[in-house]
C-alpha cells in the first residue's frame, strides 16, 4: 500500500481533532495529586473562603464587539461576490459595445473595400470590352 502526502496529512489532520477533543472534554483542570507523604487536610480545618462579589460593569468601559456569526459571514460574502459579479457584467457589457462598435467599423469598412472593388473591376471590364463612359 503506497502512503502519500494526503493521507499523512488526513491522517495528522485526524489525530489533532481527537486530541482536541479529547482535551476539551474536561471543563475544569484537573487538581494537582497531593504527596503521598503530607497528611490530607481535613474538611473542618479548612477554612472557607469568603464569596466574591460580582464584577460590576464600569460605564467608562467599552461593551465586548461581539463577533459575527456564521450566517452574517456567509451574507457578508455573498454580497461581497454579487458586487464583484455586477462589476465583471458591467466591464463585460462595456468590452461587448466597444467590441460591437469595432465589429461594425470593420463591417463597413469592408462593405466599402468591396464596392471600391467592384467599382475597379467593372471599370476594367469596360476598358477591355472597350466601353469607356
């Protein structure tokens, strides 16, 4: 079986995830294992702690920029593309009028090469059948 550079990387790619998930599981740490030498505090000689007061919000503070979620983004992006769309028709319409207005300056002017033509031809007729007007 031939390994390549994808399956390595899908492979890499596998393992970070299930290492990534594997350790956000645990929401807290894990406390730190006590020697086996020091006795265990016991639960009455532990003194309590003192409960925090909740964090009043300074008005000098700004409020946290909340960030975009995912279906602004994908919107965000579309309009982003329809704008870059119109600009492509509109640079696409505006290269088919100059391409149109070329085309039809070459049409004319060959429609005037063949009557110059013509016109030649018909004269050199006349000069060989010997009518000359």
């Amino acid at each position: 079986m031939k390994i390549t550079n994808k399956t390595l990387t899908i492979a890499a790619l596998a393992a970070s995830l299930s290492l990534l998930a594997a350790c956000s599981k645990t929401e807290e740490p894990a406390a730190p294992v006590a020697s086996s030498t020091a006795p265990a505090p016991s639960a009455s000689s532990t003194p309590t702690p003192a409960p925090v007061p909740p964090v009043a919000q300074d008005s000098t503070t700004p409020a946290p920029v909340q960030q975009p979620t995912l279906e602004e983004k994908l919107q965000d992006s579309a309009q982003q593309a329809k704008d870059k769309m119109s600009e492509a028709g509109q640079a696409i319409k505006d290269g088919a009028g100059e391409l149109a207005d070329k085309a039809g300056q070459a049409a004319n002017s060959a429609r005037e090469s063949v009557v110059s033509g013509a016109a030649k031809a018909d004269a050199a007729i006349q000069g060989a059948v010997g009518n000359k007007e």
